[in-house]
C-alpha cells in the first residue's frame, strides 16, 4: 500500500512539470517547415473530359497562425487567363502532424516535407478515418521564399 501511494506520489509530480513550449521540437520543425515565410508552389497541365487543355499555376500559402490563401492561374489553349484566389483556415488532424485539414475542403497527407520541398495525397475526405477514396492525387510543391 505504501508503495502504490509513493508511484502516486510519483505521476502527479511528474505531471506538473511544466512544458517548455508549446510544441515539441519535432512538431515546431514541421510547423517551420510548411509557413516559415514561404509559399509551395507547383505547374501542370491538365486535360478536361470535354479536351479544353490548360496549364495550372498553383500557390499555397500557410501561416503559423493557421490561416492560409492559396492563388491559381490557369492559361487555357486558347489564351483565355483564369484566376483564383481563396483563403482558409488549416489545422494538423494527427498527433504526428503528418496530415493537414483545411476548410477549403481539402485533406493533405504530407508524405515528404522540407525546407525546400513537400510531396502529398490530396484527398476530400480524411485520409486516417477513411481509406481507398476515389480521389487520391499526389503533388509535389517547392518553396518559394518571401521577403520579409
């Protein structure tokens, strides 16, 4: 009995510690990682179902105060120019921070993410809670540095 009263003694001790941020390093570098004053950047073509051709222009921008825009320019065969600019809000869905939510609608399953680059699995709904979707597209962005 006075033994589990001490390994009680013991955990509620522990529990007090303070932290010292409010991240963990390996969760602070993720963070840094994906805004740090950047925004992932990608180009692709793409082919409609009606054979309108176009190139895409894509940017993502996140903050660390978990807002982000994302910008497109899409230049169709025939000159027509089209612009997008939305913003959102993002929060990391996993204890690992491995899969972004944003309320654009989008789940992003970070499979590499650097300084420089990041490659993902764009999916509508959450990729944890619900395997095999119909809409699975795999990206790869790089970083495009701003100045401060």
């Amino acid at each position: 009995m006075k033994t589990l009263f001490y390994v009680f003694l013991l955990i509620l001790l522990n529990s007090c510690v303070e932290k010292t941020g409010y991240y963990e390093a390996g969760q602070k570098e993720i963070i840094d990682n994906l805004t740090n004053n950047k925004s992932w950047e990608r180009n692709y073509h793409a082919k409609l179902d009606n054979g309108d051709e176009m190139d895409v222009h894509e940017s993502w921008t996140f903050k660390d105060n978990a807002s982000g825009s994302y910008k497109s320019i899409t230049t169709y065969e025939d000159g027509r120019v089209h612009n997008n600019q939305t913003y959102f809000n993002w929060s990391f869905t996993t204890p690992d921070f491995s899969v972004i939510y944003m309320d654009y609608g989008l789940y992003w399953e970070i499979k590499k993410l650097t300084i420089k680059e990041m490659h993902i699995y764009e999916t509508y709904d959450d990729p944890v809670t619900i395997p095999g979707q119909s809409y699975r597209d795999y990206q790869e962005f790089q970083a495009v540095s701003h100045s401060k």
